[in-house]
C-alpha cells in the first residue's frame, strides 16, 4: 500500500473543538482576573499607597471582570487614580467580553481572524453566525462607543451643573458610571453608591438606560440596529428578550414600590413621584446592574426573595447582564405551558422551539440552582448571618449584580473565596455551558427503549 505524501490531515472530534473554546474563554476570563489582582495589588492603586491585601485584590479584580459590583473595599476611597482605572479597564473587558477584545485587536492589527478566534468569538457572542463575526465585532464596538458615550456626555453635563464638580472631575464621573452602568458593573465613584442622587431623574434614568441596553445582549442590539422597523425579521431571541425584559421591569417595579411603600427606613418618607423613580431605578439594579439609591440592608426580608428571583432570572444572552438569562426561563416557562395544555410541540411567537433547547434551558437551570445553593450553605457555616441574607449575598454574586444586604465587607477571607468562585461561576461557568451545549452537535445512530418513571 503506497504512502501518503503531503501535509498530514487534521482529525479533531467534535467534542474537543466545542469543547477547546469554552476552556478558552474560562481561561481568558482567569487569566484577565490574574492580571487586574497584580495590578491592584501595587502600592499605586492604593489611595495611601500601601499594597493592599492579596485577597481584596483578588476579590475587586473578580468584581470587576466579572461585570458584578461587589465590593470589599470603598472604591472612591481606597483606591486612587490610578486604581480606579485599573477596575474601569476590567469592567470593559469583562463587559465586552475577553474575544471579542482579542477579536478587535486581531482585526486593528492583522486585519483578519483565525478559526480559533472566530470559533472562540462566537462562543461568546452566542447566536452569531462564523462567517459575521467581524462584521459582528466592529459591531458591537461601535455600539458600545455610542451607548457609553451618550451616557458619559449626559451624566458629565449633570454633574457640572447640577452638583457644581469641576469639568474634569465631572467627566471622570461621567465615564466611569456610564461604562460601568452600560456593562451592567454597579461600581460607582461614590461611597454610598447612588443614594445622593435617589430623587435625581437626569442621573438615574440615563444610568438606568445603560443597564437596559446593555442587559439586552449584543444579538438584540445588532439585530434591533439593523432591523428596527421591520418586528417580521426578529428573530425569537429577540422577541423573547424585549418582552422578557418589558414584563420583568414593570413587574419588578410593581413589586419593590409596593413592598417598600411604608418602609420608614426606605421609601416611605417619599413623595410618590421619588417613590415611583426609586422602585423603577431599583427594578433596573436587579437586572444585574448593582447601583443602589437605596439601603438594601434596610428593605424587607420578603423584597430581599422576591430581587432574588429577579436577580436569578438575569438579562438578555451574549451580553454585559448575569443571571440563568431571560431567554432561559422563558423557554421553561413556554415548556410548562405547552405540558399544562398538554400540547406536543413547544410553540413560540409562531414558530416550533427545538426540542434540544428544552434540555439545555433545564439544564443550566439545575446547575445554577446547585451553584446558589452550595454558595449560600457555604456562607451559612461561615459566617454567623442569616439564611436570607446569605442567600441574597450568593444570588447577587452568582447573577453577577452587586447588591448587597452589607454583609460583603465583613467576610472572613473563607467568605470571600466563596462569593469569587460564584462571581467567575455566574460569568463564565453558564457562558462556557451554554455555548458547549448550542454548539454541540453529536447524533446518536440508535435509540434506547423508552420508558416512563412516576412523575409529581
């Protein structure tokens, strides 16, 4: 039998190529993470100069990568100049994602992508076709330049005006709140976060902005910029995400004003137009986002469950928002409707949803489930805190949203290992298994017999 001659064949099975861009991007995500932890641990980040703790570097540089907003240290305070552009950088690296940065840097400087890199970029920005990814790239960027850029120039002009801050200081506010708002961060240059500005319109509602386009997703940002006008061409990620996101927000503002409403320590010493702007701004905030104009530590312990579940349902896919994602659980909340009627076919906006997403729906559900839970029974045996504020502290890192019921600072450094692994778990591990599961494509030639246990 003659010898082949030539360049040898290139054999990769399809687990390994679904599997090699998620180990990328998880390991972009750590070593991104590594990187901010060094640089915040030098004596130039530290407003006094001393290298902070390894541990609250660690943690800050998680917070921030991982677009959370939780923090162990006062950021206006504890770091300087310096620092605080440190957290900014991670914010919009961690938002926009690490390849969809390496993909723009690839294309500035070569002028084209590898396979790797598209694979890996599209791992990321689920939904996006091999062949768009550099239309997709240059996309988002540019999306993101004008969203955080009109925010920047409104809040800059607020902060000059209305609170007479110099022109520089007030551009620096600027920048920082609106990239930090738009990648859905939370991290604020103020001490109290944004409760100096709780009544405040020409503050929280372009920050609340920000965090609602950029919860959307970048799919739907591309798709809605490409085709605003024409709803024939929305794809059911879409579709599924506006209404989502439209039913979550006015259902969470319902929820939080009427919970509130009598509050002393929250908003009942407000006037119903500051309670309607506060209960609307915080509805926003357990999207992901993780400002507060309110003292969280003060709400109810019933508020506290009900931002939980918002917080757990998360924003739109492939985007700068946390959480199981809107997408996800609508796709089980259509299952349990169709099963209710006891329909075969799953049917959504007028099209038959694909049998394959149903297990991928429940099965990020249960591993989310089982990372909030082991998160929280974890701070429980730590710490000496309550189940409800345990449970809303693992909730809020795992979605990645930042709020917190005061108990972050206080952690032993146990504590914070805790809340740094559900950060970089609800950032990356749901990104790598949702993707893992779209891309894989691996058909079996045979069935196994069927048979049916006892259910409920």
């Amino acid at each position: 039998m003659g010898r082949m001659h030539g360049k040898p064949r290139l054999r990769i099975s399809g687990a390994s190529v679904v599997a090699r861009p998620a180990r990328i991007v998880a390991g972009g995500f750590a070593g991104t993470i590594l990187l901010g932890t060094l640089l915040l641990a030098l004596p130039w980040a530290s407003a006094d100069g001393q290298p902070i703790a390894l541990i609250d570097a660690l943690f800050t540089a998680t917070s921030a990568v991982c677009v959370t907003g939780l923090v162990v240290l006062d950021t206006p305070n504890d770091f300087s100049g310096f620092g605080q552009s440190v957290i900014l950088a991670l914010i919009q690296i961690g938002g926009m994602g690490i390849m969809l940065i390496a993909s723009l840097v690839s294309l500035s400087i070569l002028g084209k992508l590898s396979l790797r890199t598209r694979m890996t970029t599209q791992t990321e920005a689920r939904g996006v076709q091999g062949n768009d990814v550099r239309g997709t790239v240059w996309g988002i960027v540019k999306t993101t330049a004008l969203i955080e850029g009109a925010v920047a120039v409104l809040l800059s002009a607020r902060y000059f005006i209305g609170y007479e801050y110099s022109l520089l200081r007030s551009v620096q506010l600027g920048i920082f709140h609106a990239v930090s708002a738009f990648n859905n961060a939370g991290f604020a240059l103020f001490p109290d976060s944004l409760m100096g500005f709780a009544s405040d319109p020409w503050i929280c509602l372009p920050i609340a902005a920000a965090i609602i386009l950029g919860g959307l997703g970048f799919p739907v940002l591309l798709q809605l910029r490409k085709y605003a006008r024409n709803r024939l061409k929305w794809s059911m990620n879409t579709k599924l995400v506006l209404v989502g996101t439209t039913v979550l927000l006015a259902g969470g503002m319902f929820f939080i004003t009427v919970m509130e409403w009598s509050n002393p320590n929250t908003l009942g010493p407000m006037p119903i137009s500051e309670k309607l702007l506060v209960g609307f701004f915080h509805s926003v905030q357990v999207r992901t986002a993780g400002f507060n104009s309110l003292d969280i530590s003060q709400m109810h312990p019933a508020t506290w469950l009900g931002m939980d579940v918002m917080m757990f349902i998360g924003g739109g896919p492939a985007g700068t928002a946390g959480g199981i994602k809107i997408t996800t659980f609508a796709v089980l909340f259509f299952v349990l409707i169709t099963e209710l009627r006891g329909e075969g076919a799953v049917n959504i906006f007028g099209k038959r949803l694909s049998r394959a997403v149903h297990r991928q729906a429940i099965s990020v559900v249960l591993l989310a489930v089982a990372a909030v839970f082991a998160g929280t029974m974890a701070l429980l045996l730590i710490t000496d805190y309550s189940l409800d504020e345990c449970l809303f502290e693992a909730t809020s890192a795992f979605a990645t949203v930042g709020l917190s019921t005061g108990m972050t600072p206080d952690l032993p450094t146990s504590g914070q290992v805790v809340l740094i692994a559900l950060m970089y778990l609800g950032r990356v591990g749901v990104l790598s298994l949702g993707s893992a599961l779209a891309l894989r494509d691996k058909k079996l030639v045979y069935e196994l017999p069927k048979e049916r246990p006892a259910i409920g």
